[in-house]
C-alpha cells in the first residue's frame, strides 16, 4: 500500500493505492479519507501518472480522468461508484437519477448513502450529484468545497 500528498488549488489532497489501483483520494480540509497511514508507504512516484492527470484537471487542460481504480466497497456501493463516472464534467445530476441508472428508483437514500461513502473524491465525481430541487447536499469535503469543485467545473 502506498500514499502522497499533493497541493491542489481546493488544499491539500491526500491519495492512496494498493498494486491494483487507487483506494482513495481525499481533500484533507474533509471530513473524510484515510487518516491512519499504518503499513503504507511513501512513494511519491508510484503516484506519477495520477498527479499529471490532476495537475491536468486543475489546469483546465482534462475533464475524465484515466486511472486504475480499486476502491472498497460493497457489490452496491461499486455499483453506484461506477455509475457515478458516467456524469460528465460541467454537469450536475440528482440521487434520483442516480437511482434510476442503477434500475433501482425507489433507492434514493441508499444511492445517497453509498455516494457519502464514495473513497475516491473528485476521479468517481460524487461532487456532481446534487438534490432534485437542484440544492447543493452533503459532501464528505463538505459544501464549501464541493460548490467551489462545482464552480471551477462550470456546473454551476
């Protein structure tokens, strides 16, 4: 297991990664991510193409990102997860679409719920999911964060 830290325009960001991909990214001003460190180890370089790609994003220069992934997470929670790739950059979509993607309409809240669990913040872009009356709603790096990830995004 592995980790860095990288400056990003919205604080710090802290990354981790197993031999399969990345397990999390998360803003450290956040209320969530990794926080005991235990058995990882520091190896900016195993992190190469990832903070290109960000470094990409922050400057405007990508909209997807085109990574190995291996967060953990229930079979319904990577389910969501993956479905959450499919939102675009500059756009927005609810936890009821969300739901209806999944082919589970009646599952808003637990679509909500695996979204709030969502480890890798930002590259699985649950900042986009947004309430159906078009409201900003919880997010692990909380509001301020996702409106200006929203903002510099052009979503809103």
């Amino acid at each position: 297991m592995f980790y860095t830290k990288t400056q990003s325009p919205f604080g710090e960001i802290l990354i981790t990664a197993s031999q399969k991909g990345l397990t999390s990214l998360s803003f450290l001003a956040g209320s969530a991510g990794v926080t005991d460190l235990k058995g990882f180890e520091n190896n900016p370089l195993y992190f190469k193409d990832t903070l290109t790609q960000l470094a990409q994003y922050f400057d405007g220069e990508r909209k997807t990102f085109n990574l190995a992934l291996a967060p953990k997470g229930t079979p319904f929670q990577q389910y969501v997860w993956q479905t959450l790739t499919t939102i675009n950059y500059g756009d927005t979509k609810s936890y009821r679409w969300l739901a209806e993607q999944i082919k589970n309409p009646k599952a808003v809240r637990a679509v909500g719920g695996a979204n709030s669990k969502n480890p890798i913040a930002l590259i699985i872009p649950c900042h986009r999911v947004i309430g159906s009356n078009g409201k900003l709603t919880g997010y692990a790096g909380g509001l301020t964060l996702k409106e200006q990830l929203l903002t510099f995004e052009g979503a809103i």
